[in-house]
C-alpha cells in the first residue's frame, strides 16, 4: 500500500513537471529570463535614490519584448516602464550610488506581449476643468472655486485640462492656445496641503486665481492669444514609473514688434515621476519652420531679429493677497535676493543654471533648473519681481531642445545652497549604463527535459505493468 502510494506521488509529480516544461500556450506562460544586465555608473556628483535611469530602446537588442520588460534588484523588482512613443525604458534606482560607484541589474523579458503586467499609482484625466476638478482637488482647495452655491464664472472659463495624479501630488496642466497660456494651474503637495503653483486665491473674487497658472510660461516678446485651435496632445500615457504629456502649441509665433511666423510650434513633453515631486520639461520646436529657426532665425523675419523668448515662474504673484509669498530667491555663485523690488541676476557669476525661489519663515518654495550650461551665453537677463523671468535671444534655436527641472519642496533645514543642490542634482547629475545581453534558454533545454520526463514516466508506466 505505501509503495503504491509513492508511485501515485511519483507520477503526478512527472506529469507536473511535464506541464511546466511545456512550450505551448494555454498549458503554461512563457517563462521570463534574463535579457540584460545593466550596470548603473554614477558621475562625480554620485546618484540620489530615485533618480530616474532612462535607457533608448535602441540599446537594447535580442529576442524579446521592452514592453514586458522588468528590471530587477537582486530578488527585489523595481517598477519598469517602457514608453513606446518615446523609445524609452525607464526605471528609479532604490538606493543611492556614491560618486563614480556603480550598481548592477537584470532585466528580465518576455519574448512577446505588450504589458509587464505592473501596477501604477499613477491616474490620469483629459477633460473640462469645471466638469473634472471635484475627481482631484482636495475639499480645501475645490471650496475656493465657489461663489456661493455656484461655480465661478473663471472656472468655467478655465476650459480643457489635464489632471495627474500620483502618490505625491495632484497636479492639473491647462491644455491652452498659444505659446504662453499652456501651463500648469495646479501643483499640490498632498502631505503638506498646499499648491506650489495657485496659491489660495478665491475664483470668484480675485482675477489673480485665473492668471496664477504659470509654470513653465514660455512667451515672446508679445501677448499673443493663439486664434488657430487648442494645443494638441500628441503623447498622454502613465505607468508605474512615470506620467507623460507632450503638447503642441499651434498658435503663431510672435514678436514684439508684432512679426509673425507661422508653422513654428512650442512642443513641451513634460515627464512627472512617481515618488519624486518634480516636473522635468524637454522643449523644442516643430513644425516646416522649425529646422530653418534651428540653423538661422533671422531669415524668418523681416528685421534679422533673433528669436526672442520669455520665460516666466510667477509662483502667485509674489506679495498679493493670499499668495504663496515666496520671499527669498538663491542664485548659486550669485547672491540671495529679497523679492519686493526689481533685482537682475549677475549672469557672469552664475555657477549653475538653476535657483531656489522660497520662504525663509514657512520654508515653502521650489528648486527651478532652467536649462544646460550650453545655452547660458542665449539668456540676455533674469529678472526678479511678482515674476521671474527669464530671457532668450537665440539666432539659432538648439537642435536637440533643451530641458527644464522644476522641484516644490515643503520644508529644509540647514542652508538653502546644499537642499537645492541636492533637489537639483536628483535630475542632473551624470550616469552611464553598460549593458551585455543573456541568451535565452535553448529550445533544446526545453525539448530535453520534455525528453527525460516522458521517459521517466514510460519506465514508471512499465514498472507498474
């Protein structure tokens, strides 16, 4: 009886390892292995934990599918997103690597499919502001949009948006018409309780909560207001790693002494990462002028001007009533300036291109990279007052773009100069990646141990005969 009972146990063991050897679908998945491994170099400045790691899909090469792919942490897997419209694998290291230190990962993927079959914390929503609003702002903020019982007539007004939200924040993008007015109208830290960018103005008593949007303003010269349709929204995707909208204006440029070029569109892709406060931006331009604006401007204009841009952070404009009251701005290598007044930032002593806009008492304020040293010789001034502004003179737009860090925090302790070094260097710092490919398991491991349990299982057949 109990050889019996060992026999039974015997063969539905083979049978479950013949299933489990099982190339076919539908009897089992097919099996992840190890497409890669990535070895993670941090520069001189080392890597903070959850800097993003983005890796070009044309580094990769092999028989598998990016889409399914997840990177791994010894045992431990990390949230992985491949962006397909963006040709883009992604990850956030968990720990922090020291300068020139190094970190290795697997990858592992499937050689077919288009998901990994991840979770997000990240939601997103195209829609009508007033019709949306009450699905992500918090009772605190929504109750400044009323007048009374009814909505404002601002908030109607405020048209079509964008909301993200992820583990950190809430955010709302307005979906605008022109190069100026598509900015950000919302960014609230949800453990704090406050919005880095509207402030607390009442919608239906103060004309500033309509005009409070502006992160990431980029205008010309002019007040231009569009008049050729509403931004369009070339990439709206979310996963477990990041958000990412890419918006392009189709308004006019226009300059301030009222020329025009048309077919010359601000195209931002804006990246929000989960677990990191932050808004990384990559602006270009495109459109059948955009490459005659990259090698010469001037020629797109009567006057042999340079392509003149504004770009302006009004934080809710500082000093009026109910505003954020950001106070104090850092400029590294430069001074530390009170705003109430026009001050000019000292371009030939900027170390980096980035500074903290705060205030000293409730310690609010954001960390702002406002592009690569490449182009610091294209700014001609920054001005400081209710906003700051920066401002270009390209005779020829960068070919490539260039990028954008904004960085909200809620408090800081020691000096301003290292927390916005460290916020900072969280997006900038330099790293490379190596990667050497795995083979897949041979389709003979598969066909011989196929092989050896239908042989062991004739032998037990014949045993038992």
């Amino acid at each position: 009886m109990q050889k019996k009972k060992i026999q039974i146990l015997s063969l539905g063991l083979f049978i479950l390892v013949l299933f489990m050897q099982s190339p076919q679908t539908g009897t089992a998945s097919v099996s992840a292995w190890n497409a890669v491994t990535i070895v993670v170099t941090a520069g001189s400045d080392g890597l903070a934990a959850g800097t993003p790691i983005i890796m070009a899909d044309s580094e990769f090469s092999g028989d598998f599918a990016l889409a399914t792919a997840v990177v791994m942490d010894g045992d431990t897997e990390l949230p992985t997103q491949y962006d397909v419209d963006l040709g883009e694998l992604v990850f956030q290291l968990p720990a922090a690597i020291a300068a020139s230190g190094e970190q290795t990962f697997e990858v592992e993927a499937s050689s077919s499919g288009d998901t990994n079959d991840q979770t997000t914390s990240i939601t997103m929503t195209q829609g009508n502001y007033s019709e949306t609003y009450s699905d992500y702002l918090p009772d605190w903020s929504s109750a400044l949009l009323m007048n009374g019982t009814a909505l404002a007539n601002d908030v109607h007004s405020l048209g079509d948006v964008i909301w993200v939200e992820t583990d950190w924040g809430v955010l709302c993008l307005q979906v605008a018409a022109d190069w100026r007015h598509g900015t950000w109208k919302h960014v609230i830290l949800k453990a704090e309780n406050w919005d880095a960018v509207g402030g607390f103005h009442k919608a239906a008593t103060n004309w500033r909560w309509r005009w409070a949007q502006a992160l990431f303003q980029d205008a010309d010269e002019g007040w231009q207001v569009g008049g050729r349709g509403p931004d369009t929204i070339e990439i709206m995707t979310y996963g477990p790693v990041r958000a990412v909208i890419r918006a392009v204006a189709n308004s006019d440029f226009k300059d301030n002494y009222a020329q025009q070029v048309q077919n010359m569109n601000a195209t931002r892709t804006y990246t929000i990462y989960s677990g990191t406060p932050g808004i990384a931006q990559h602006f270009t331009l495109t459109g059948t002028n955009a490459t005659q604006a990259m090698t010469d401007f001037k020629v797109l204009n009567e006057l042999d001007e340079p392509l003149r841009m504004k770009h302006q952070l009004m934080d809710s404009q500082f000093n009026t009533s109910d505003s954020n009251n950001l106070s104090t701005i850092y400029v590294p290598g430069d001074a530390t300036y009170a705003r109430g007044g026009a001050a000019v930032f000292n371009l030939s002593k900027i170390t980096d291109p980035y500074f903290a806009v705060y205030n000293d008492v409730s310690k609010h304020g954001y960390v702002y990279n406002y592009g690569p040293s490449s182009i610091m010789d294209k700014l001609t001034n920054i001005d400081v007052g209710n906003e700051v502004v920066m401002n270009y003179a390209f005779d020829a737009f960068p070919t490539g773009g260039f990028n954008r860090y904004w960085t909200p925090f809620s408090t800081f302790t020691g000096a301003i100069a290292d927390h916005a070094a460290a916020l900072n260097t969280m997006w900038v710092a330099s790293y490379t990646t190596a990667m050497e490919e795995h083979a897949k398991p041979a389709p003979g491991f598969e066909i011989v141990m196929g092989t050896l349990t239908l042989v062991g299982l004739a032998i037990f057949v014949r045993k038992r005969r």
